[in-house]
C-alpha cells in the first residue's frame, strides 16, 4: 500500500513515500480502515525529528484520519464494513478521568499512524463520521479537536458567559477551542503577531484581537479574563496569566516557545490561581467533543489540501507557521 514512512534518518531527510509498505490485516477486536483524507500536528514535526537510529523500525507517522471500514476482526461488533468512522488518536485511556493512565500513548508513535491507504486500529478507536463534514474536514479533527476540548471543558472548565483568552491564534488547536468557545456562549479574545490570522480569527467570531507587541493589558483597559489556555510557552505565559482575574484558571498544554518560566509565586497564590495541565484527551472525552461539534455543526478550518506523496511540504508549512488552522493529506 501507499504511505509516508520515517526511517532510519532525522528529519524530513528520513521520510520516504512508499508505493509497496506492507498492508496490515484486522485481528481479533480490530477493524481495517481504508483511509480517505489525514492532518498534520506538530507531534509529526516532533517524531521525525526525534526518530534518528538506524534500528529505528520504518514508522508511518500520523495521528489524525478518516476512513471507511473494510474488514473487522473476530469478536467486534458495534462497528460493520461500510461505516464511515472517524479515528480515535488517544490509546488506552478510555474514560474522562484528570489524568491518563501509565500506558497511554497516541496513535503515530509506536504504532503506525495515519499517512498511509490504510490502518488496523482497536474497534474501539473509532467514531461514526458526522455526515456534515467532508472527509477532508472530519481527517484534520481528531488530535486538535479532542486537546481543545479538554483544556477548555475538563480542565479549564469553562462556561456560558465567561471570557477566555487564547494566545497565539492559528494553530489547529487554537482554532477548534475558539469555535467551541463560541458556540456555547463565551467571550473570546485571541492574540498573534499576524495581522492576517486576526483579521481570520474575527471571521470566525473573537471578539477581541490582540497583537503580540502591545501591552495586553493596557489594550484591555484593566479588564480580566475568567480563563486563559495557554500552549505557546515561556514567551507568553507570564504575559497570559496577569489578564487572569482572581480565582481564574490558566490551563497549559503546549510549550512551542519554551518549556521553563519563572513565576512570581507570591503574586500567583494571593490571586487565588488556579494552573492545570492538559494533554490530549480519554475516548469518552472524544465522543462529548463529537458530540458539541455536531450540535453546533462546527466546521474546522481547513488551511490547505496536499496528496499523500506531498507531505513533506505539508509539515514544511506547519514548521514555518504559515498555517491557519489544519493543514489536511488528501489519501484516496
């Protein structure tokens, strides 16, 4: 079958578009997915940068992914051939919980991911493809989608008439947690250093845009916020949280510009903050995501559409941040 493999080198020097990988076959309690449409995140920049031993066993990378069910293995049911099914990235942590399990892991790493004709998956990983999306939209939803959901919702808990700020508008994630903000009634401000991902965000509904090179809270005039989801790190988390008002919750879930900061404790616990992590999200976590989109009918942001054998100029895009949104792999 086709697919984009990681082997042997780092970087995209080690991905090579395959035309004979080996097609995988159910087993007992998994299904076959033929796959129509996949995104990108940045943990696929992170893979093939990291992945660089020559024992290092031919990878297809890839967490996001849609597809049509071809073959079940011994003992499924629930699922049947023909189902249209999103995939479910988030191994072995099946319920909504604050924390996941030892043995979790995400599709694309160990495993085989998504960038290939097909993928043999858990029946229990997959999810009915809601019929309003195309393929290419339902392809790029899974990984960012099911983040967003729970920094905002599990973690961040936000709520019909707060004020959440969401720094560095333009990622997939950032993008699906200001539609979902919006969609259950919350005030949104967003921030980039990007006039033109602004001027996007403001069509897709925030309310407030903010520049990186103004005083943020000047440009408030004092104003504070009830949530802040941070993923851009070190460069803006100090910055992000003095818009927190007192008792405001400031969730983490990504460190692009740096994982360390200093903090001023003192000013931290007189303010009454509270700061949570987030990774990803439980199978259960996913189907109550599904469940908003397809309430609210939200459609992703799909920035741009390559073929399978383009990848690498798609994850060339996503490492230069020229994106906004998802940038979606067409497969078949």
């Amino acid at each position: 079958m086709k697919a984009m493999v990681h082997e042997k080198h780092p970087g995209f020097a080690g991905l090579t578009y395959h035309t004979d990988f080996p097609e995988p076959e159910a087993g007992p309690g998994q299904v076959k997915i033929a796959l129509k449409s996949a995104g990108l995140n940045h943990r696929d920049l992170f893979i093939v940068q990291a992945r660089h031993k020559a024992e290092d066993a031919p990878l297809i990378i890839g967490s996001d992914g849609a597809g049509v069910i071809t073959e079940t293995g011994e003992g499924v049911s629930g699922v049947h051939v023909g189902d249209e099914v999103v995939i479910i990235p988030s191994l072995r942590w099946e319920k909504e919980s604050p924390a996941p399990p030892s043995d979790f892991e995400m599709l694309g790493l160990p495993d085989n991911g998504t960038l290939a004709e097909s993928i043999v998956i858990a029946a229990g990983q997959v999810a009915p493809k809601p019929a309003y999306l195309s393929w290419t939209e339902a392809g790029v939803l899974p990984l960012s989608a099911l983040t967003g959901y729970r920094a905002l919702f599990t973690r961040g808990g936000l709520k019909q008439g707060e004020t959440v700020f969401i720094p560095g508008i333009g990622s997939g994630v950032a993008t699906y947690m200001l539609q979902m903000a919006k969609a259950i009634g919350a005030k949104v401000i967003v921030s980039s250093r990007s006039d033109e991902k602004l001027e996007r965000a403001k069509k897709l509904g925030a309310d407030i845009l903010l520049k990186n090179d103004q005083d943020w809270a000047e440009a408030l005039g004092g104003k504070k916020v009830d949530r802040v989801i941070e993923s851009v790190g070190a460069a803006t988390f100090n910055r992000s949280l003095s818009l927190l008002k007192p008792g405001g919750t400031i969730v983490a879930f990504g460190a692009s510009a740096g994982d360390e900061i200093t903090m001023d404790l003192r000013n931290f616990f007189y303010n009454q903050w509270n700061l949570h992590g987030s990774t990803m999200g439980s199978i259960e976590e996913f189907h109550k995501m599904l469940k908003l989109f397809t309430r609210f009918q939200i459609h992703p942001v799909v920035d741009k559409v390559f073929d399978l054998p383009d990848t690498v100029n798609a994850l060339q895009r996503l490492k230069e941040g020229a994106q906004f949104g998802k940038v979606a792999v067409s497969i078949n």
